[in-house]
C-alpha cells in the first residue's frame, strides 16, 4: 500500500502502520438513546461476547449528544454507570445524573442507535425468541423498525410517547438485571431472563389479610428470618423510646378471640413472655409460659394496625416500639410456625420474597387502595366541614418520626395499658405537601353498597348514607383498571362475599333486608346463623366513581365479581389477562376473625385449580398480604415517602416462570405488583409508583424491583412450559 507519510493517514478509515502506510481500519459509529441522549457512557466492541467492557477491548464515551464512535467492527456494549453518566434532555439540554447503573447491546451495525428496547430485542432474539419482538412491537402499538429506530426522532407524537414510555420501562428491568449480576455473575443470562413478559399472558394477585414476614415465614430456609443476628439484636422499649422491658406486657384482653377454645386470658399472658418473639403455637406453650397450646386453627385476638402507630412502631427503622404503640400489649412479638402450612409447601417449591413490604402505614384500607392506585384517599374540605370525619391529631415528632399526640387516659408505660392516642381516619390538613389538602390513611367505607354503612333511607338502598363522617366521597384518582382499559387489557376484581353482598342491600335500619345472607361488618348481625364476614373497605375498586352502582352498572359487572365467577373462570379458562381475588373474612387470615388454617387451605386450593386451568402455562400468580396486621417484623423498611413503605409482609410467586425453590431478595413493596403489570402491558407508570422510587433515591435507597428477580423465563422451558 502506497505511503501516506506521518500524519496523513486517513482517520476515519485508515490507520497508519510503523512505517507511515496506511492500514485499512473499521470504525463503529452510533448514538445511545434514551429518554433523551446519554453523555459520557462507555461504549465497546464485545469482542468476547461477554456483555461488558473488560478494558482490553476498543472503547470510547458517548459525547453530549450520544454519538459514539468507537474502532473496529462488531456487536457493542454500552455501559452506563450511576452517578457517573448523565442524561441529556434533547429540547431544553438538561443534564441529568443517571440513577441506575444500565447495560446495553447493539448489533454492531453502523449508525445504529442503541437503547434500552434494542438490547431487549437482541437478547429475545439470542434466546431465540423471535416472535416475542412482534408482540413486543404490537404491545407497545409501533412497528418493530420504530423500535430499533432513535425514540427521540419519532415524529408521531403518539408513537414517540409510547416508545418513550418502553424506553423508560425496559431502563428499569435492565437495571434490575445488571443488578442481579452483582449476585448471579452472569451477565448474559440475566439481561436475558427479564425479556420474555410478553410469555406471561394471565397475572393473578391473591390478597390476603395481616400477617408479617416473620409471623408466618420467620424460620423459612434461606430467608432473612428470626434466626438472623439482626433479629436476636432488636428489644423492645417502652414509650419513653429507652426503658427495655424485661418480660413484655400481657395480651390485654386476652390472647384468643371470643368464642375460641382454648381461652388465654390476659391474666394467664401476664409476665411469662421474655423479650423477645415467641411462638404463639408452641406445643410446649403449657410448660413454657403456663397456658394451654394455640393451635393455628384457632383465631387470636385483633391487633391494632393503623397509619400513624405503625410509623411510630418501625421507630425510623429501629422496629423497636411494636409494643410501646400496640393495644394487644407483647402479643405483637408472637409468630407461627408456617412449615405447618400449604403456602410454605409453595414458597419452597416456587419463589419466596423475603425483601417485600407493605406499600403504605398502617391497615387495610389503605393498602388495598394502594395495590390499585398507588395513592391515598382524597377528602374534600367540604366534606370535613360538614361530616365531621375523626383527624388524626399530631404532637412533636420523634427523630423525625411523626407522632400521634396521647390521650389523657394514656398510661405511661405499655407494661400498665394499652395505647390510646389522639388517633382517626384522616390525616392532618397537608400532612403530605403543602396544597395537598385532606387524605383517608385508615378505614372509612364506599360510597357504594355494598358498604359498612347503611343507606340514608330505602330510596337510596344502593348507596352509604353520605352524611356518615366516615362514608368516603367517591374516588376520581387514575387506578390500574384505567390504564388497563384504555389499553384493551381485560381486568377483574373478584371476591368471596361479594354476590351475596350485593344482593342483599341494607333496609335502612342497620339491618339488612333479609335473614338469609348477612354480610355486613357490625358486630348485631354476627348472631345470625348465615352470616357471611364480608369486608366492604376489602373492596377497592368500589370507592371510585366510575362504579357508581346506577351510572355505571355495566362497569360494575364487567369488573367487580364473585369467588364463584373466579372458580367458573378457572375451569373455563377464560380468567382476565389481569384478575385480583380477596378472600372472604373467616379465609383471609386476619387476626380478631379468622384463623390461619382455613385462609392456608382457601388460597391452596385455588392455587391449584388455577395449576389445573388451561390457562397456566402462561400465569403468574403473586400471594401477599395487605400489610402486617400489627405484627413485630425485624427488618427495617426502606426510608420511602410520607405515605410508607411500612411493615415488610410474606409475598409468594407461583408460576411456570417462577425461580424454582428460590428465596428472592430483590427490594419490593405492595406496588411493585402494578410495576409488573405496567411493565408487561407498557402502560403509563402511576404518578405514586414514580414518586415513591423518587423518594426512596433522594433517601439513598434504591427504587423498587417489579417481581423480575423472582422469574427465570429461559428455565421455564426446563420444565415443558412456553411456546
């Protein structure tokens, strides 16, 4: 080849050897795309197919406006580092740190763009998943060259949007996927085993009642549990935030609910329980604490679980005031032992999360409104003017943790009575931003029966009489349903109760109209011999307007159901891409009214009708728990937002993609099961779901996971399942 001399070789494509000739030389180039560009990103040719850069390879960083050009020829790597990259805005020029760390693939092509859909793609592709990209491209509504092509340049607004919106949700599951490279090694795999959502064509949620990680799973093999050094460490203090007891308090009231055999009464509770948890159904309770053994088959006492009480239990993380801010006084230290139980039989058979919170403080109510919208009740100043809802009363904070001012009936310690606060069902004007106005954080009913309240008379027999202080005002706030719908993906909310419920509306009278099925929460009707134990704050959807029981009866319908059209819907195999199931009371496990025996064999058996339906080789089903139904848990809950995430609860993923007998540690909460669903349907993310991940990173925590660490797409073929 002819020499050039120094200096004159031509760069772009040629190199120039010792001597001054020139040598033909290849360079990639690129742009890396986000939602925006990314600046400063190490990009590589993966020379070993390795999926990262290991320095010995061609590379080169990403300028502000993305562009890459790197030498040689072949497959590339981007890497984005935490901190370090930044994310430029391609209309105002916004520099932003990125806050994940995020690996990237390119086929090599020249000129191609990378992202987040791309390396989607190329690793469904690698695993031989080619007709996942069309559905991909269907899913997310654009064509499968839009989705290789730069999101930014779309120039259909509507198309830009959605690609932008997948751009931002695949960011998080390769997040999450690099993350688990720091555990698993295998950086290939796990980009790989995150992409395939579209193989998970029916999601079932089974919501059942108040129970914490360590009350049912603490001895689980493998998991974070009461044998961890972290939980022998933690006493319990009194309201003083200092003083250690030296035996907890009694049960007050007893430890068994009314009715049950054996009794434990609160003086046989009285001074026989070290500090510490202790198992409520020990064999040897007799000669241990001096009372007849508790089997799981029988109900114990409620517990006080409520917003502002269990932000002061987690005591900013401590978890050292569960007594201190309890009515049942030690009773909240007691666990069972869950290898006695069908549920365990399937968390050691599928996977198991030991890192699951509830989403918000506090009770029911709340966090069944969470699972759907990711938000908190509104209530008008209107209706506070004139209903008169109880308020939660505020006194000086704690180490920054907020605190309910005491009644004057209040003892000073927990070892002579049980709390009594200056407690209600909503919260102070603005407690959550300053404009924010009035919100409901604990239980106040539906506008709509079936509710707790009776109508105002017999004309309005469908709906709550609204003068009540606590009949909420009818919900307007965007749920998951919304977005569902707005985007042809069937749902449904299924309930046991709930077809007796609405068929037998209140008279008006605080009855109902008829003896034969009685559902209703106050405690007169429970004498009748067929009363059912139905919890309408359990029922979500019907607080939203859009439910109204005349406007909207075709809604109601469609979407809120019976347990009975959930077992036909099994069988049938015609169950929503997207169904929710809430037990009835006796067999959803809450403490004060149903045992854990009958709430283990209810959520079995429809496990396994659902393993029996046609529809299971592409189901996901998660089993979790409201929230911690004041139960002690010993693992700190990560600083989130005003709203929670509160007390760390069991969650079970069953499902041909589930990790098989795995115990997943992945960070997540109550939300993280709308973070699946937004992710496998590329809906919109929830305003809530973005705030609390905002939140939990301007706190130094890291954002939480949407279930994707508990699946194994690629070893589900293992077992026969998939196309």
């Amino acid at each position: 080849m002819k020499s050039l001399g120094p200096g004159l070789c031509l760069v772009a494509a040629l190199a120039c050897a010792a001597d001054g000739h020139a040598e033909q030389r290849f360079e990639t180039h690129g742009v890396v795309a986000g939602e925006g560009y990314y600046q400063n990103a190490l990009v590589c040719i993966d020379a070993n197919h390795n999926a990262r850069c290991d320095g010995r390879e061609a590379s080169t960083h990403t300028d502000g406006a993305g562009r890459f050009s790197v030498d040689g020829r072949g497959p590339v790597v981007v890497e984005i580092v935490a901190g370090i990259t930044r994310l430029v805005d391609p209309v105002s020029g916004t520099r932003t740190s990125v806050a994940d760390s995020l690996t990237l693939r390119g086929s090599g092509r020249d000129g191609a763009v990378v992202s987040a859909v791309g390396t989607e793609l190329q690793a469904m592709l690698d695993a031989g998943e080619n007709s996942a990209v069309a559905r991909l491209a269907a899913r997310v509504g654009v064509g499968v060259d839009q989705l290789l092509d730069d999101p930014n340049t779309e120039s259909d607004a509507a198309a830009r949007s959605a690609l932008l919106n997948e751009v931002h949700l695949a960011s998080l599951r390769i997040a999450d996927a690099v993350a688990d490279t720091r555990r698993d090694g295998d950086r290939v795999e796990a980009l790989r085993n995150r992409l395939a959502l579209d193989d998970i064509r029916n999601i079932v949620v089974i919501y059942a009642e108040n129970r914490s990680f360590d009350n049912l799973f603490g001895f689980f093999p493998g998991a974070n549990g009461l044998r961890s050094r972290a939980a022998h460490s933690i006493k319990q203090v009194d309201r003083d935030g200092a003083t250690l007891f030296a035996n907890l308090p009694p049960a007050w009231n007893g430890l068994t609910a009314a009715g049950q055999t054996p009794v434990v009464t609160q003086a046989e509770t009285t001074g026989v329980w070290p500090n510490a948890p202790f198992q409520i159904d020990s064999p040897d309770a007799q000669s241990l604490y001096g009372y007849s053994p508790v089997a799981n088959s029988v109900i114990t006492r409620d517990l006080y679980h409520r917003f502002f009480e269990n932000a002061m239990q987690i005591d900013g993380g401590k978890n050292d005031q569960y007594v201190a801010w309890a009515d049942s006084g030690g009773l909240v230290m007691g666990y069972f032992d869950g290898s006695q139980t069908r549920l365990w039989d399937l968390a050691k058979k599928y996977a198991l999360a030991d890192n699951f919170f509830q989403a918000a403080y506090g009770g029911s109510f709340l966090n069944h409104q969470y699972l759907v919208c990711a938000c908190v009740p509104t209530v008008s100043a209107t209706f506070v003017s004139n209903n008169k809802p109880s308020i939660n009363v505020l006194g000086a904070a704690v180490n920054g943790v907020p605190r309910l001012a005491a009644n004057a009936t209040q003892a000073p310690s927990a070892l002579t009575g049980p709390t009594s606060l200056k407690t209600g069902n909503v919260a102070p004007l603005d407690y959550f931003g300053a404009g924010d106005g009035y919100r409901a954080v604990n239980t106040m009913q539906p506008a709509y029966q079936p509710s707790g309240n009776a109508p105002a008379d017999a004309a309005d027999a469908l709906y709550a009489d609204p003068s009540k202080g606590n009949t909420l005002e009818p919900q307007t706030q965007t749920h998951i349903g919304d977005l569902l719908g707005a985007k042809g993906v069937s749902w449904a909310w299924y309930a046991g109760g709930w077809a007796a419920a609405v068929a037998d509306p209140w008279d008006g009278t605080g009855a109902t109209a008829t003896t034969t099925t009685i559902y209703k929460t106050n405690a007169s009707n429970t004498s009748d011999s067929t009363y059912v134990d139905f919890q309408a704050h359990h029922q979500p959807f019907n607080y939203f307007a859009e439910f109204d029981p005349v406007a909207h009866a075709d809604a109601r319908r469609d979407h809120l159901k019976d347990r009975a059209d959930l077992l036909n819907d099994i069988a049938e195999g015609t169950l929503p891409a997207v169904t929710f199931y809430k037990p009835v009371g006796f067999q959803n496990q809450h403490p004060g009214y149903a045992n854990l025996t009958d709430g283990d064999a209810e959520i079995a058996d429809v496990i396994d009708a659902l393993q029996h339906s046609p529809q299971w080789r592409h189901m996901l089903v998660v089993v979790t728990y409201d929230e911690f139904g004041g139960q002690f848990d010993h693992v700190a809950p990560p600083k989130g937002d005003l709203v929670g995430p509160g007390t760390r609860i069991p969650a079970i993923i069953v499902s041909p993609y589930a990790r098989r007998g795995y115990v997943d540690h992945t960070q997540y909460d109550t939300a993280s099961i709308l973070r699946f669903i937004t992710h496998r349907y590329s809906l919109r993310p929830l305003p809530g779901l973005e705030a609390r991940d905002a939140a939990l990173l301007g706190n130094g925590e890291v954002r939480m996971g949407y279930l994707g660490g508990a699946l194994d797409f690629i070893g589900a073929t293992r077992y026969g399942f998939g196309d």
